[in-house]
C-alpha cells in the first residue's frame, strides 16, 4: 500500500517547507530592518517584525500540519477532526500559493506547490474511512489466518436485502462514527 509512504513523504516535506518558510521569512524581515526600507511611509521597524511574526506563524502552522501527517503515518489511521481540517487547509493553502507562485517567482515554484497539494489530497483519500481496515480472507484454523469477523460466500442467502456492519472501533470503548448496524440498499428508480 502507499498509505504510510505518503504519509512520511508528506510529513518531511511539510516540515521541511515550515523551516523554509520561517527561515525566508525571518530573513526578509532581517533585510528590510538593516536596509531600512519603508512602504508607503510605513516604519522598517514594524515591517521587520510582522515579517518576522508572519514567517514563524506559517512555519508552526506547516510544523503542525507536518505533525498531523507523521502521526498518520505512524498509526496508520485516517486523520480525523482538527488534524483533517489542518490537513484539508494546507491542501488550500498550497493551491493559493501555487497561483500566486506561477506569476510571481515561476513555474517551477508552481510545480513543485502543485505536487504538495497532489500529495496532501493523496494522503487524505488514501485513506478512506468509510472502506474500514481490510480483512482477512475468511476461515482459516489456529495458526494459518483468517479473519473471524470476515463472513463466508455462501453465509448469506441470495434474497437478503440487508447486510450486517461490524461497529468500528479505534481503541476506545466508545464508537467514533455514528454508522447504524444494519444498512439497507437504495431501492431501484425506474421501474
């Protein structure tokens, strides 16, 4: 699977990208203090310091979205509520930035925001949780496999209408997902 690959390429890069985003950023801010350039009639001074802040709020926010990603990889779980968000921010994020990035340094800053974002979305479809983990191939003894809540072929007969769905669980006692036991199929529409 390319689950956990993603998901540690996807960590590194946006950890690498937060320390380049605070280190561009923090010296930027360096420049416009020592050069005393001004915008406008604005003061170096506090051009300097909102560089400065600016580039180490978007360093924390790629670090925590790089951390997001490895504590995927490591679980080896979907990431779900804030960290999802984070995650589906970032994918954002990156689309921007590669707009802004084709007319403002190039194409090769393009591409290279355009492959993040392409990693980002990978990362959150690959891991699908409405597909569940993945089964074993039913049956098997003691020792050679087999997964018990896997059902038979022939365990079901061919006029059932519904079909059972084990509770997912993630550690806890508690469900996450609020999926009913019993799912029944949508009826045809035309006649």
């Amino acid at each position: 699977m390319v689950r956990r690959p993603v998901a540690w390429i996807v960590a590194v890069v946006l950890l690498a990208e937060a320390c380049g985003i605070a280190a561009v950023n923090w010296l930027l801010g360096t420049v416009v203090d020592r050069q005393r350039m001004s915008l406008a009639g604005l003061d170096s001074g506090v051009m300097a310091t909102s560089t400065k802040v600016a580039g180490v709020v978007f360093g924390l926010y790629f670090a925590l979205c790089a951390l997001v990603a490895l504590l995927v990889a490591v679980r080896d779980r979907a990431p779900a509520g804030f960290g999802r968000i984070l995650l589906i921010s970032a994918a954002v994020v990156h689309g921007l930035l590669g707009a802004f990035a084709w007319g403002l340094v190039g194409p090769g800053a393009f591409v290279f925001m355009v492959v993040v974002l392409g990693l980002i979305v990978l990362l959150l479809m690959t891991y699908d949780r409405s597909a569940g983990p993945e089964r074993r191939a039913p049956g098997g003894d003691d020792g050679t496999g087999g997964d018990p809540l896997a059902k038979d072929a022939t365990a079901g007969s061919a006029d059932d209408t519904t079909r059972h769905l084990p509770e997912q669980r993630y550690g806890d006692d508690e469900p996450r997902d609020a999926v009913p036991g019993r799912v029944t199929p949508p009826a045809p529409t035309t006649p």
